[in-house]
C-alpha cells in the first residue's frame, strides 16, 4: 500500500497538543519519512516552520485531501535516539494503551523549567551542640518558625528548598537571618552530581576471575546467538551460579564495539553491594538511576549520557529509556520480578518493552533469573526467546535442604501459634550455633482469602480458579467475575470451625519470637521499619554485621545481600501468596519460595529452609521443596491453558473508578455492552465486571472487567476502539478508564 500520509506530533512537552497532525509526505520525500524520523513542517495559521516527529505512516487521509498541508523536509539529523525513543513512546502508547503525551512522558524526561527554584538546599552550619543552645534562645524568646526549622535542621542536617518552605513553612527572611548568624547556610546545587559519589571512582579491580565450564558455554551459546540475528536471551541459573559474571562478559563485548549498555534491577535489589560489583570492573563508565529521582534529575543524567560520559547505565525499569546514541544491549537482572511492570499510565512491562527497543535500536536483549517468569519461560518454550541454564552455585555450594511443615498437624497438637514446633526447634539449634536465621512472611495479596486451619481448604471461585476474598459487605467475592457468596460460618469439607482469614503481620510474628526465645536479639524489616531515607539499607546492614540474630521480614528481606552466616530460613506462612486472588499466585508463590530458600546456605556453612503451610501438597510448594523449576512450570502452563490466562491467551482488563457507585456500574454495564457489540471473534470471552480487590479508595469506588483473548491484535483493536468511545461519550467524563494488558 501507499503511505503518503504521516501522524505528526509537534511538541513533546506540551500536555495541550496531545494529538498527531496529518501531513502529507510529498512524492520527493517517498522513502525518506518513517517513524521515528524528525521533520520540518510548516504550523498554524503563519504556516511557521517547526520541527515534528512522525509517529506513525497511513495511506488513508483523515480530512479533506487538499486542505492536508505537506512536510516541508526531513530535518537533517533525522533519525536520532530521541526520534527512536518517540517510536517507542508510540508503540507503548498501541501495545498498553494511554495517551500519547503519558507514553512519551514516560520515555522521554522533560526537562523542568521551574527547576531553578528547589535547586537548593538548607543545611544545618553549627554543631549540635550549639544548635542546641541556639534553640534555647529561641524557645525563650518564642521564635516560632526559627524554632521549626532548628528543631527539623537537628534531626536531619539537610532539607530541601521545598520541604523548608512548604512543609515547615518557614518565610523567606527567617532563613536569611539565619543564614546571616552563620547557624544554617544555603547551598545551591547546580549540575547533578555522579550518584555513586567520587570517592568511589578509585576503587578498580581489574584482574577478572576465570569463568567456569558452564559460565563459558552459556556465555559462548549466547555469542552464537548474537552472531545468528538474536533473539532475547533468556539466563535461568540458580542463585550465586554466576549470571552477573555473564553479564559482565557481554557488556565488555557490548563496549569493546563501541555501544552502550543498560542493566535493569529491581529497586529493592538495587544494594550498594551489587553497584559496587559493576563499578569495580567499569569504573566511571558506569551510572546509576533511581526512582526517587526527580525527572529533572532524570534529565541531568541523561544529559551526561548523551554527551558520553557514560557507557553503561544501572536502574531499575524507568532507566530503559536511557538515551543512549548506539545501545548495544540491555540486561535485564531477576527478570520475574513484579516491578518491572510500571504502575502508572501507561503500564507497560519493562521486559517486552526492552525486546521492543532492542529491535528498534538493534540492540540485544539479556535476561536472568533463577526462577524465570511463566511468560518468559513460555516464550523460551515457543522459540521465540533462548534458552541458557545455569544447575550449579559457583564453588561447590549447596543449596539448602528445604522441609515442608504441615501446619494442620500443628493446629491437631493444639499448637495455634504462628510458629510451628519443628521450626522453634531448628531456631532454638542455630541460636545455640551462633548462627543466624531468617522469617519471612510474605504479606503480598494479604487482601483476606479464607481458608481452613483444621483441613486448609481454600474457598475458590467455581469459574475463574482463584480464591474468593472477604469483601467488607460481608460476602466473599471473585475480583474477576464478581461471583459472590455468604461468609461461612463452618469449613464445608471437614466441618471444622476455624475457617476465616489468615492473620499474622511482621510485628506479630517478632512478638512470638519473642516470647519464645526472649534471650534471641530481633531486627524487623517492613514497610514501617524501612522508611526514611537508607532505612532498608540500614536494617540489611545491622544484620550482616552481626548485630542481630534473627531477621523478621516481608518480601523485602529475599532480595540483594549476602548473609554468610544465615543458615535457617523459615518461611512462616506460604499459603498467603498461594491463594491472593490472582491468577499468578501461584507463580509468584513458587518464585518468593526459592528465593527466600536461597537466603540460606550462601557462606561457607550450609544452609536449611522450613516452609509451614497448610498445603504442602500443592505444587508450588513441592516444586519449591525440590527446586524443580520444570515440575512447576508444567502445572502451571496446564492450568493456564484451561482458564484462558497469559501467556498462553491474553487478558485485558478495564480498570474504572469514580466517586459514585451507580455511575460507575452504569459505565462498565456500557462498557460491556460496547464490546459485546464490536467483538468479531468466537474466543473472545468478557469477564465481569468485579469490584476490584480494593473495591474502593479514597472514597472512589472501582470495578474491573476482563478480556481474554488468543489473538493479541483483537484485544488491541477492542481496546482503542473503546478509547475512543470513551473519550466521545460524556457519560464517561466522571469515571476515570485505566488499562491492563496481560498485567
Ligand atoms: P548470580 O548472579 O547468578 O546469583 P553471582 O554472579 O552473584 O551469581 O555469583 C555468586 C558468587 O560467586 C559471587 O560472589 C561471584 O563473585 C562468585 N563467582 C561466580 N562465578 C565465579 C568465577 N568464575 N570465579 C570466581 N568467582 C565467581
Ligand atoms: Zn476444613
Ligand atoms: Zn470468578
């Protein structure tokens, strides 16, 4: 067909323009106009000549032929990295759905134009002693917001512009008179500084250790795959076999051809220690993104990589957009993990992303995990990713012996408490070892399945395979179908009475420790004890130094550092993710389960893991016992394939909120109506629509509606048709519409 229309986006950075223009692409331009290229174009009503971004190519002209004006050129430098990324932004923007400025604003940081103004810090310039007796004064003579400020400037010697003056609210002239006595300065930053700190810059170790037979194979097999054409890379290798080794080989290959390199990790794994690792052997060529930075910082950063200061970029998902001019390969570390799907609009998953703009920008694609996610290992399966694996830990370490503890056994010897008597008695021998010892209890879909203690029963939604939850109607509810059913009072397998939630948080769970083992030092690491600052870090590093015996955590405690001495892990209850009401539950059961099992045994002495639940005959939970990857992965791909579920079919959901109830089931009843009605395909089926899991927040109340079906494309002509009935029908302008694909 005949492309001689192009979609034209004009500004990046203005939310108003957030629609493509139509040009026409003049017969001389044939073949030079694609997307991603830049172009000159002649704009509003004085026809000035302005730069565009051609975003996608069409052979029909939306409005009346002669009134489409002409791209004037294609401007010299045509194809950039920013234009690659725009076409990223694009195809984004089609696979997850959201608006084209969300898409670019995602790929592309904007540079703030009121940065000038929080480019400055207040810090404390006395001791603390003296801080001390200035606020003496202070108090006496009642200066209020000097006080404040003080008071604030004492517990942490740094504040921000921003907090001084919004939160403290602090005016202008107390800060200078302040400043003026010497007790506080006012520093203003300017460029951003290499986040990894300069003194680090000395640290380079340069002699690399010889890698092993089987690092040597993987690493060779994935050179012969680059040399093929390259599909993504897929690394499954047990925790400490040696994948970051790997990686580290093919960056240096990446380098040596002059091309640029982005290693994606998790946040929370995202340690000192594991920087540390990259920088020793590259040196100031590396970087380091976070997510607590501000897109003007993203954009400083950015900076300095397009002027080549930087070859090789670490951070978690956003750092994907990093602009490099000639990307080489993009590392992509614990793959499986959850956060690489973005939670804002658009939701993209770093992961197929990264594939994307690797066959934009020819660059490969690496991935490693020990527990690949289902779709990853699907795709592996299917020939469309390859396959390297990775059976032995690095010096002969073992992986640790791991043992089921049946806590129904445990409720029939009339034990209720959250610790089961095999596991007090493993603790009870590492203590009197010296040794030290993990509880994780994984708090993920906390959102109250029922299930019971006497005989584990799961109450579970006849249609959709998942658990139902307690919903505060007092009914229980399937979040994908919205089935609903009365509360029970008895199991209605065994008859027994302990049927109802499971209950038991961190604090809890320290508090029986406690009791049992009064004479045993406690750390507690979740979401209340790692705020601030380096809280995470700081808890991680108390218990590598010793200064604990037992760590008690969530989720957070499975990722990043190496605890030598650790040589028990418990997990305290593992039906709590088993049975979230997610149809991966039991992936991610099977994948926090080996990871936590890995925390043990890493040092020179070995290590053994105890895993209570009530199902130790599920199979998540016996692949978990004996590592057996396959076992898992052959369960679960069956019973996907039964229920419809990614990655063997594809789910959208339609996400809806808005502040009145009735509007809001009168949307999704339309809504459903809708697609009833444009759907051309027999396998697509429509789900819903359910309250959501949170069925409200802030007071909007939210519902979901699901569509499953095997052809990616249908789903995605669904949806923008949708988009757009939306957007023309009034009715929808209070319900907020957010979408999910194979999320
Ligand atoms: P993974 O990333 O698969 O968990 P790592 O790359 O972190 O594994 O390796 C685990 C540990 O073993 C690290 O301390 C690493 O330095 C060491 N190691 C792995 N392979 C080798 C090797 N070939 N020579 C020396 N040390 C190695
Ligand atoms: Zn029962
Ligand atoms: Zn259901």
């Amino acid at each position: 067909m005949n492309e001689r229309y192009a979609d034209i986006i004009v500004d990046i950075t203005h939310e108003k323009l957030d629609r493509t223009f139509q040009y026409q692409i003049p017969p001389e331009l044939e073949g030079r106009v694609q997307a991603g290229t830049r172009v000159k174009i002649p704009f509003g009503g004085g026809n000035r000549i302005i730069d565009g971004y051609v975003i996608g190519l069409g052979s029909r002209p939306k409005y009346e032929p002669a009134k489409i004006k002409k791209i004037a050129a294609v401007a010299e430098d045509g194809i950039t990295v920013e234009t690659r990324l725009i076409t990223l932004a694009a195809w984004i923007r089609e696979t997850y759905g959201s608006t084209m400025i969300q898409a670019l604003k995602t790929v592309v940081p904007v540079k703030d134009k009121k940065k000038a103004k929080s480019g400055r810090r207040i810090l404390l310039n006395v001791d603390q002693l003296q801080a001390a007796s200035w606020l003496e004064q202070f108090r006496r003579r009642k200066y209020k917001a000097k006080i404040r400020l003080l008071e604030a400037l004492v517990e942490r010697p740094e504040l921000t512009d921003e907090y001084v003056s919004k939160e403290l609210k602090i005016p202008g002239e107390t800060l200078k008179s302040l400043a003026e006595q010497g007790i506080i300065r006012l520093e203003q930053f300017t460029v951003y500084r290499n986040p990894i700190g300069e003194s680090d810059v000395l640290v380079q170790e340069k002699e690399a250790p010889g890698l092993t037979a089987e690092q040597k194979e993987v690493l060779d097999g994935i050179l012969r795959e680059w040399e093929a054409g390259g599909r993504p890379c897929l690394i499954q290798g047990i925790t400490g076999s040696g994948k970051t080794l790997v990686y580290m080989e093919l960056i240096e290959k990446v380098l040596l051809e002059g091309r640029q390199v982005i290693i994606l990790i998790p946040e929370i794994a995202l340690t000192w220690q594991t920087v540390q690792r990259f920088y020793r052997k590259f040196g100031s060529l590396v970087t380091v993104l976070n997510s607590k930075m501000s897109p003007a910082e993203r954009y400083d950063q950015f900076e300095r990589v397009k002027q080549g200061e930087v070859q090789i970029v670490i951070g978690p998902r956003s750092a994907l957009f990093t602009p490099f001019p000639r990307l080489g390969l993009i590392v992509i570390d614990e793959e499986h993990e959850n956060s690489y799907r973005s939670e804002g609009t658009p939701r993209y998953h770093a992961r197929e992303t990264a594939i994307a703009r690797g066959k934009l920008e020819g660059a490969h694609v690496v991935l490693g995990s020990a527990t690949p996610s289902v779709d990853a290992y699907y795709r592996c399966r299917q020939g469309s990713y390859a396959l390297f694996q990775m059976k032995s830990r690095y010096g002969g370490a073992v992986l640790p012996k791991v043992y089921p503890v049946d806590m129904r056994e445990e409720l029939k010897k009339g034990n209720r408490t959250v610790l089961s008597g095999p596991l007090q008695e493993a603790i009870g021998l590492r203590l009197r070892a010296g040794e030290q010892v993990m509880l994780f209890l994984n708090r993920r879909g906390y959102a109250g399945f029922i299930s019971c203690r006497a005989c584990g029963h799961v109450v579970k939604c006849p249609h959709c395979d998942v658990s139902l939850t307690y919903h505060n109607n007092g009914r229980l509810i399937c979040h994908y179908c919205g089935f609903e059913r009365e509360q029970l009072t008895s199991c209605p397998e065994c008859g027994s009475p302990y049927i109802g939630g499971f209950r038991a948080g961190t604090q809890q769970v320290e508090q029986v420790v406690r009791k049992f083992f009064p004479e045993a030092r406690t750390l507690r690491m979740d979401a209340d004890t790692t705020r601030g600052k380096d809280g995470y870090e700081r808890i991680l590093k108390a218990f590598s130094g010793g200064e604990a015996d037992i760590l008690i955590g969530t989720q957070m405690i499975v990722k990043g550092h190496d605890f030598p001495k650790v040589t028990l892990v418990g997990v305290i209850a593992a039906d709590v993710s088993l049975f979230a009401s997610d149809y991966r539950a039991a992936e991610r059961t099977y994948q926090l389960l080996v990871q936590a099992v890995g925390r043990a045994g890493r040092g020179e002495l070995p290590g053994e893991a105890v895993i209570q639940t009530y199902h130790p005959e599920h199979y998540s939970i016996q692949a978990a016992l004996s590592q057996d990857y396959e076992a898992f992965y052959e369960e679960e791909i069956g019973s996907r394939e039964l229920m419809g579920y990614p990655p063997v079919s594809n789910l959208l959901a339609v996400h809806a909120s808005c502040d009145r109830e009735d509007t809001l089931q009168n949307a999704m009843e339309y809504i459903r109506r809708y697609l009833i009605r444009i759907r051309r395909r027999n396998d697509l089926q429509l789900v819903g629509p359910a309250p959501e899991s949170v069925a409200k927040v802030q007071d909007y109340y939210r519902e979901v509606l699901y569509l499953k079906s095997g052809e990616e494309q249908e789903l995605i002509r669904m949806r923008e048709l949708l988009e757009r009935y939306i957007e023309i029908n009034r009715g929808f302008a209070s319900v907020h519409i957010q979408f999910d694909f194979n999320a």
